[in-house]
C-alpha cells in the first residue's frame, strides 16, 4: 500500500531559497513514484515539499501541477538547485505523457534519467 502523504509542511515560493541550504526531501529515494485518482482526487507518493506552480500536483499535460509535481519528484533526488534546472524537461519526458487516471513511474528510469541530463 502507498503511503499518501498530507501536504503540511510545503514551501511556498517565497521560501525557495531557503531550499537551496537544505538537503533533498529524503536522502535515498528508493521507492517508484505512484500517482492516482480517487473520486477525482489527486494522490501521489511523495509529500509536496514545494509548491512553486501550483497547488496540487497534477499529471497527462503541461501545465502547473504537473510542473509542480515534476519539481518535487526530482527534489527527492536531487539538490534544489539542479532539480529547478531539469524539472521542466522532466515533466516533458515523464508527467505529460502519464495517462489522466495515474500511473507509475519506475525509481530506476527516473535515476537513469537523471544520470543522462546530468552527464549532457
């Protein structure tokens, strides 16, 4: 069963550099990334440690929330600094594509993704 986090403790936008101090969300990120529909709720796996574009996270296009959504799986990743830099080309390759009903997305794809854009 996936834990669905509450959405306590988000940072608004004007706590972002505050961000760029502190660690990851979580220092090894291990677990697939599940996104899924309830009675037209949105729930995903991890917590909503940011919230730059949007109020919720959302997925199947490219707008805020899915932009959202993008930005804080690569920060259970990554540094603030380099998941900002990829989190829109992230949400191009993974969350706009997602079907509407949800999905998941593989823990080794999303590092084998991030080993590419880093490496470029």
């Amino acid at each position: 069963m996936t834990r669905i986090p509450d959405n306590e403790n988000v940072t608004e936008y004007t706590d972002i550099i505050e961000l760029q101090k502190e660690a990851p969300c979580l220092k090894e990120f291990t677990e697939d990334i599940v996104c899924n529909r309830t009675r037209g709720f949105t729930r995903v796996s991890i917590p909503q440690k940011i919230r730059y574009h949007s109020l919720d996270f959302e997925w199947g296009y490219g707008g805020s929330g899915p932009a959202d959504l993008a930005l804080n799986i690569l920060y259970c990743f990554l540094d603030f600094n380099r998941a900002w830099k990829l989190h829109q080309m992230f949400k191009w390759a993974f969350i706009d594509i997602m079907p509407w009903e949800g999905g998941t997305i593989e823990n080794e794809k999303i590092e084998a993704w991030i080993k590419e854009k880093l490496e470029e």
